[in-house]
C-alpha cells in the first residue's frame, strides 16, 4: 500500500474528542503512516507535543494564528523556545498573516483597530521566524490576502528558515515566486472541489518534488466528503485526484510527497 502522510491537521481540537483514537487508526489503515498535528496557540500547542507524546506517529508544530493575534500576550518567544528543543516538535507555526478576517473600519471610517491587528500578526510572525532561525526548524505558513507582504516578511530569512505555504490555492506564478524563495507549497482537499480548477491548475503545474499533502482536517473535507468532518485518512482521496492530475501512479506520488516532508521536517525522519 502506498504510504502517504498528512502534513497539516489539527488533532487537538476538540471535534476529535469523542473518537481520536479511531481517527488515528483509521489513517494508519488506509497507508498514511504520518500525522503532523498543528498548534494554533500556546495551549493548543501543548496538547499537540502531548499528543505527539501519545501516539508515535504523530508530530507537533508548535505556534500560535495570525487571526488569534490579538489574543497573544506580547513576546511568545520563549515559549516557542521552550517547545522547538522537544525532540517531536518537527517545525513552528501555523503562523503568518490573514487579512481576510481583520476587524473592519469603524462607521466613522476609523481604522485603528484594524491597523492594530494587521501589526499584531506581523509581530509574531516576527517571532516566530526569528525563533525558528535560532533552532533550525522551518515554519508553517497561513497566508490569506496577504501574500505579498508574507513574501517581503520572510525575504530576510531566506536560507536560514525553510518556509511552506499549507492549503495553497495561488497561482502557478506565485508558486514559482516561492520556489526562488525556498519555500515549498501543500495542496488539501480544496483540489478536490467542483469549483476549485484554479487550484487543479496549479497543482498541475507544480512539479513532484516541490509539494506535500495535507488535510487541515478537521477543516476542508475532500469529495466524497465535503461537508463532513475531515480526517487525516481522507488525503488519500487528495492524493487520488493529484495522480490524475500528474499524470502520475500513487506509488510515484507517495515517493515524492514523503521525501519533501522528510526533507522538511527532518525530525520525522
């Protein structure tokens, strides 16, 4: 059977609370060997290195989302230090910047509560990278309406932190934007979707080698599933579609999407 690993989920949250177990055993079953589960903030990265504790399969990225940045006390830098030397946290994140969701202008036009968050996401992101410079782990990023100034942010570090962009939708052009930065891209179920050829596109384009698979589950179930709570083993519905895409066998895509995050995140390894 193929092997396949889901780079981007969340586990900890609490729609797995009833079944987590199964959840896991159920992709394990069906080839992806592999879960790396993501922290949205400092609890819930804890419960993701707790998780990557209980079950050996399983990894932690550990950070806190640019939409929860208000939320965030001023410098998580050293809780990120102290979470990026444990042996199964493989990268920080999910970090970044999300202008879709900024709180929107006053009636009278007043922006200052939306400039203040757009600020708040680009410090932490700051922290982050720096963080994740110092320890030698990549990041994990969530770019929404926002892709040039993640581009610009992360310009500094090129070299030092490796970078992917997860559910990536852009265009072939930026993607090759990236691939000049370092940086490597990771397609969900999205692709999967009847109105998401833009993305299928895009996937098309983008060579073996160059990208990773993931759910972000419990987040953007893929057809058949859509609409349902998604789980890690549904990227194999993901990979099936890629194949068709690529023109390409699921032993081939298995290969080349395992060495990529094994290069990525190398404390899988």
């Amino acid at each position: 059977m193929p092997v396949f690993y889901d780079t981007h989920a969340h586990l900890d949250y609490q729609d797995f609370d009833v079944d987590r177990p199964l959840v896991i055993e159920r992709a394990h079953q069906v080839g992806v060997q592999k879960i790396i589960t993501i922290g949205t903030d400092l609890p819930g990265s804890r419960q993701a290195i707790k998780l990557s504790e209980e079950y050996p399969q399983v990894y932690a990225v550990a950070g806190w989302h640019p939409n929860d940045a208000t939320k965030a006390e001023g410098d998580i830098r050293p809780a990120l230090q102290e979470m990026a030397v444990h042996p199964k946290v493989v990268a920080l994140g999910e970090t970044g910047l999300d202008y879709y969701r900024l709180p929107p202008p006053g009636a009278d036009g007043n922006t200052a509560e939306r400039d203040s968050a757009r600020q708040r996401q680009r410090e932490l992101f700051t922290q982050h990278l720096e963080v994740a410079a110092a320890h030698g782990l990549g990041c994990v990023i969530h770019e929404r309406d926002a892709f040039e100034d993640v581009l610009q942010m992360i310009q500094p570090f090129a070299g030092r932190v490796p970078c992917v962009f997860h559910c990536f939708v852009n265009t072939p052009a930026n993607w090759r934007r990236l691939l000049d930065l370092g940086c490597v891209v990771s397609f969900t179920g999205i692709l999967t979707f009847k109105n998401a050829q833009s993305v299928r596109e895009t996937v098309a384009a983008t060579p073996l080698g160059q990208f990773m698979l993931e759910t972000d589950c419990p987040f953007l179930a893929p057809t058949p599933h859509r609409g349902k709570r998604c789980e890690p083993a549904y990227v194999r519905h993901t990979a099936e579609t890629v194949c068709e895409l690529k023109k390409c066998s699921l032993n081939e895509l298995s290969e080349a999407t395992c060495a990529v995050a094994h290069r990525f995140f190398p404390k899988i390894s």
